[in-house]
C-alpha cells in the first residue's frame, strides 16, 4: 500500500516544507521564522507577566493608598489608555527601521516601568508609571504578531498566530503562582511592590531576541521598497479607510469586554466570593486553563472557518459566560470555579483571529502602522469600560456591574459588518 506524500506548502520567501502533522505549523515556519516565533511568544507571554501584576495586586494597592473603586480602575484604564499611543508609535517605528528593533524596543520599555511602578510613593506616581508601562506594552503584540505573521503561510497563519496569542495565558499564569507565593510570605504593604519588582523577568528576552531573531527577509524588502512605509496617512487613504475605523470598533468591543474581566475578576472572587488568595489563585487556574485552550482552539476555527466567523461565535459565547458567570446564586463557589474554564475559553478563543486577520488588512509597509494602530485604539477605547465598572461596582457591585462588559461583545458584531474576510490571503 503506497504510503501519501507528506503535505508541502510554500513559505513566504517561497521555499518548500512539509507542513503535514500537528506541528507542521511549526516545521513550515523554518529556522529563522521558529526564533522570530520564540521572541515573539516570549515577549507577549511576559507582556502579560508585566500586565497582571497590576489586576492581582489592586486589593492591596487600594487598602494601601486607601483609593476607591473608581481610582482603582483608573489604574487599568491609564495603562491601557497609553497603550494606545505606544502601540501606534510601535507600528510606526516597525514599518521604518524594522520589527525586531521595535520589539527590543517595547519590551525594554513595559519592562523598565513595571519595575519602577514597585517604588511609586504615592498613588499619583503609580498611576504615571504605569502609563508609561503602557507604552511598551501597547507596542509588543503588534509587532511581534507582524514578525511571525510575515513568515507564515496563509494555510496556516492562523493557528500560528494564535499560539502567539496563548502566550498571554502563560504570562497570566506564572503572574498568578508567583502572586500566590509572594502573598502569602509577604505582608501586602510590602506584596504588591515586590509583584512589580519581578518585572524585571524580560530583561532575559531582549538578549536572545537582539542575537538570533531577524525580520523575514522578502516582507522586509517589500517594505523598504516603498515610501509610504509608516505613514497614518496611508491606513486612512483610499482602499484602507474602511477597514481601519471597522477593525477599530471590532478591537474596542472584544477588548471592552476583555479588560473588564481581568481587571475586575480577581477583586469579585476576594469581595463578593470571600475567597482568601490560595483560593482566588485556585478559581483563577480554571480560567487560565480555559483561556489557554481557547487561544488554541481559536487559531484551528479561525483557519477552518475564517477571521470573521472565529469573532463572531466567540463574541456570541463570551457575552452569554459574563452573564451567567456573574449570576450564580451565593454558595455556589464550586459552580463559579468551574465555570471559568468556558468563560476563560471563549474570551481568549476570539483573540485567536485577531493577529492574522489585522495583519492581511495592510500591506507591508503600513502593515504595522494598521495593526499597531487599530488593535491598540481599540484597546485604548475599550478602556474605559473596567473605569466604568469601577464606578458602577459602588452602587451595584462588582458582579452586577461585571455584565457591563458583556456589551462590548456586541460591538465587535456590528464590526465585522463592515470588514472583508481574509481568509487564505497572501500577504502583499
């Protein structure tokens, strides 16, 4: 019996590699486009390091500058605010000196700032610090997504970009088991600054991205045969204006309703659950865990159905875990522990889409001026909403006001009203 032939794709710089198997992904990106893989999904696994420290330790950040609901939120909001402008300058700078050197870039800054937020005298220095986290924060998803996006194949750029994406659940979780260890040895006066002292852990990365990770050399060329390269005029000119305000809207609803939760999930299991932070730490596990195979999961829809479709159901499925997920009655802890497995599925699942769907919007040389600029607007408008659940939470509490995010997911349905599928499209 005749065995088949291994299933063979062309890469980008139109090379032939067997991408048949699980990882064939994976063996299709090739050595180089395998480190572009590795700095990228370390740089947003310890993006999301960096991010968390702020959401685990905002109990003890409120108790200890006595802040109200509303100021705790501001926190959340400021950093993702700022996120917006270093996520923009960032696509900028990879579309005109490269995307490794802007990753270096972002990762040195969210770095730098978190570690610095562990100093902060007051609540006004914390909150200034970490605006300033946010512009390195803001940047490093978009460029690196754009890195590895530009050596994968259209068959399977998805599923790749979406392990990318999983690195976020990584972060969370080592966020989450080093925040569990610290507050237990550490009194929280002291706790929450030594949260922000281990973000220093991405210092490591820079050195491996500097001395093996380079930019796809064919995409490369493109971009710097153009002189446009960089340039907002360009994602708002002819061809590129519709899409650019529509993926905005999309990245505000799907993020909208993301930051809420995990601004506010950790403070509804310690607030109205009364769970002590082994126990806060336990419950998360489960969402983690959800929010890790959703990614996963995510990336195969998203290559099987298309970009649209992915958002589409999991914006439908994310909205209904919100509601049910803060709507169970009390005494029902097991129930709300097992529950975050779908609910950390779902909202994590809709992101898979994301780094290949923006990245085949633009060309190569407004491709990280698009991506940068319309995933961190979104992110920057999307916001506002963990401030507003902040303020509601006074009046309704945190759980009411948790379904609030559930309507950011509608707004990512209007969205996709106005984007084209991209589906198969190889990058120009």
């Amino acid at each position: 019996m005749r065995t088949p032939a291994p299933s063979v794709a062309p890469t980008p710089s139109g090379e032939q590699r067997d991408d048949s198997g699980a990882l064939g992904w994976f063996r299709e990106l090739g050595p180089r486009g395998r480190r572009a893989f590795a700095g990228a999904f370390g740089g947003y696994g310890l993006d999301s390091y960096d991010f968390f420290t702020l959401p685990l330790s905002m109990v003890a950040i409120e108790a200890y500058f006595l802040l109200d609901s509303g100021q705790t939120g501001l926190l959340t909001t400021v950093t993702l605010v700022s996120s917006a402008v270093g996520g923009a300058v960032a696509g900028v700078l990879a579309d005109r000196i490269g995307r490794v050197k802007a990753l270096l870039i972002t990762v040195a800054t969210y770095a730098f700032f978190t570690v610095l937020c562990g100093l902060a005298p007051t609540y006004e220095t914390l909150l200034a610090f970490r605006a300033l986290q946010g512009l390195g924060f803001g940047g490093e998803w978009a460029v690196g997504a754009i890195l590895v996006a530009e050596y994968a194949s259209a068959k399977h750029r998805g599923r790749t970009l979406a392990f990318i994406q999983s690195s976020w659940a990584v972060g969370w979780g080592l966020a989450v088991l080093v925040y569990t260890v610290v507050f237990q040895v550490v009194e929280d006066d002291t706790a929450w600054r030594v949260m922000f002292f281990t973000g220093a852990l991405p210092a490591v990365l820079l050195v491996y991205v500097r001395r093996s990770v380079q930019d796809a050399p064919e995409a490369a060329a493109r971009r710097l045969r153009s002189p446009r390269r960089g340039s907002f005029r360009a994602i708002f000119g002819p061809g590129l204006r519709r899409p650019t305000l529509f993926a905005v809207l999309m990245s505000t609803g799907v993020q909208g309703g993301y930051y809420t939760l995990a601004t506010w999930v950790p403070t509804y299991l310690d607030d109205e659950r009364g769970l002590t932070v082994v126990g806060t730490g336990g419950y998360l596990a489960f969402l983690i865990t959800g929010a890790f195979t959703g990614y996963l999961t995510g990336g195969w829809v998203t290559d099987r159905l298309g970009r649209k479709n992915n958002v589409a159901l999991f914006a439908v499925l994310s909205a209904a875990a919100i509601i049910v997920y803060t709507n169970l009655p009390e005494g029902a802890n097991t129930l709300v522990m097992v529950l975050g497995f779908p609910l950390g599925f779902c909202m994590s699942a809709i992101f898979s889409s994301f780094g290949s769907f923006l990245a085949e919007l633009y060309p190569a040389d407004v491709r990280g001026t698009g991506q940068g600029f319309t995933y961190n607007t979104g992110r920057a408008i999307g916001a506002f909403f963990p401030t507003l659940v902040g303020f509601m939470a006074d009046s309704m509490g945190v759980g009411g006001a948790l379904i609030f995010g559930a309507a950011g997911y509608g707004l990512a349905l209007i969205a996709l009203l106005g984007l084209p599928e991209t589906k198969g499209r190889e990058l120009a």
